[in-house]
C-alpha cells in the first residue's frame, strides 16, 4: 500500500514539472508582450497563466503532505489535504479577478494605444496550443492517478484556453478598428476565470463535506 502511495505521487510530481515549465514559458510570453503592446487582454490572459504556473507549485506542496500515510492523529490518511490545496486555486483564482478588472478600469480611464501586429497572433496562437496539451494532458492523467488536484488544475488550464481564444478574437476586431474590443474582452476574460474558481471551490467543499467521494470506484469494490 506504501509503495502504491509513493508511485502514485512519484507520478503525479511528474505531471506536475511538465505543466509547470510549459506554463512559465506561457504565461512569461503573454505577460511580457502584453506589457509591450498595451494590450489588457492579452496582459490578462497573462495573468491567468502564471496562476497555473503558481498553482502547479502550490500542488507539489499538497502532494507532499497528502502522500503522508495514516497515522495516529489521522487514521483515514492525508488525502484531503490534497484537496485543500485544490482550494487555494479556486483562492487565488479570485485574486486573479481582481488583477485583471483593474487592468480593465485602467483601460476605460486613460484608453491606450494597443499594438495588433503579426508577432500578437503568433504568440496567443503558440500559447493556444501548449495550453490545449497541458489541460488534456493533465485531466487524462488526474484521472489516472486519482488525482483531486490534477483534476482541478486541468480545469484551471482549460479555462485558460477558452480566454486565449477570446483574446484572439479580439485582436481581430482591434485590427478592424474596433479599439475597445481588447477592454471588453478584458472583462470577459475575468468573469471567466471567476467562474472557473467559483466550481473549483464548490467541488473542492463537496468533497470536503463528504458529499462527493475521493475514490467511488473502489468504495464500489469493497462494497461488492
């Protein structure tokens, strides 16, 4: 049973380097351009990755005390401790918000001068496709490996993908003209990223009340 614990975090360590260095290399390219074209949305698109990149750190942490066996003062295991962890995403998620929405009010107030050259597509489409692979691959192996924050952080990733989309659209209608396109599409990028912390923090509190079970497959196979 230990050693099925020690592989099983052993692996979910693994998944989460991967992420980790693709989402540094993300998030440090749409934050850095996005300071340099005075784009909010590509600049809070930014912003969302490096939250991926933060929140893969947080779950090394988590992993770490989660894998812990059962001792005397917690007969049942660490567990949830992994999913306590899971919550400080949907946590700093929020803070993400707030972030982005003063990005936006700026936007509003002094209306700058955004830059829409060949090299911003380039780079939200490069971006694009790295997050589609991190959050495929991360929900196939939390899936996998059992894992509540792999699963989480997949879904953190994937909302990323959704804003880089958004943000790409809105460069095309910046290039038509349409120059509050990439404040409106700033906004829409926070209210994503709410949204996707708000149901990382309700399923991480079903969870924790017992309302969802950590492992129903092999609760199944006991029962059975």
């Amino acid at each position: 049973m230990e050693a099925e614990t020690t592989d099983r975090t052993a692996a979910i360590r693994r998944v989460l380097w991967i992420t980790l260095f693709c989402n540094v290399c993300v998030s440090g390219a749409k934050v850095a351009y996005g300071y340099y074209s005075h784009s909010v949305s590509i600049t809070a698109d930014g912003f969302h990755s490096m939250f991926d990149g933060v929140s893969n750190i947080v779950g090394f942490i988590g992993i770490y005390f989660a894998s812990h066996p059962p001792d005397e003062d917690h007969p049942y295991g660490h567990r949830k401790i992994e999913t306590i962890f899971t919550i400080f995403i949907g946590v700093m998620m929020s803070l993400t918000c707030l972030e982005i929405f003063k990005q936006v009010y700026q936007s509003v107030k002094s209306e700058p001068q955004v830059t829409v050259t060949t090299e911003s597509f380039l780079i939200m489409i490069v971006t694009l496709g790295v997050n589609i692979f991190v959050t495929t691959y991360e929900k196939r192996k939390g899936k996998q490996l059992n894992s509540e924050f792999l699963v989480a952080d997949a879904l953190h990733t994937r909302s990323d993908v959704y804003v880089t989309i958004g943000v790409i659209i809105g460069l095309v209608f910046m290039k038509l003209g349409f120059t509050r396109a990439d404040t409106v599409v700033g906004a829409i990028v926070g209210i994503l990223v709410a949204r996707a912390g708000i149901g990382i923090l309700r399923d991480a509190a079903d969870v924790l009340a017992d309302r969802k079970q950590l492992d129903p497959q092999k609760i199944k196979e006991i029962v059975c």
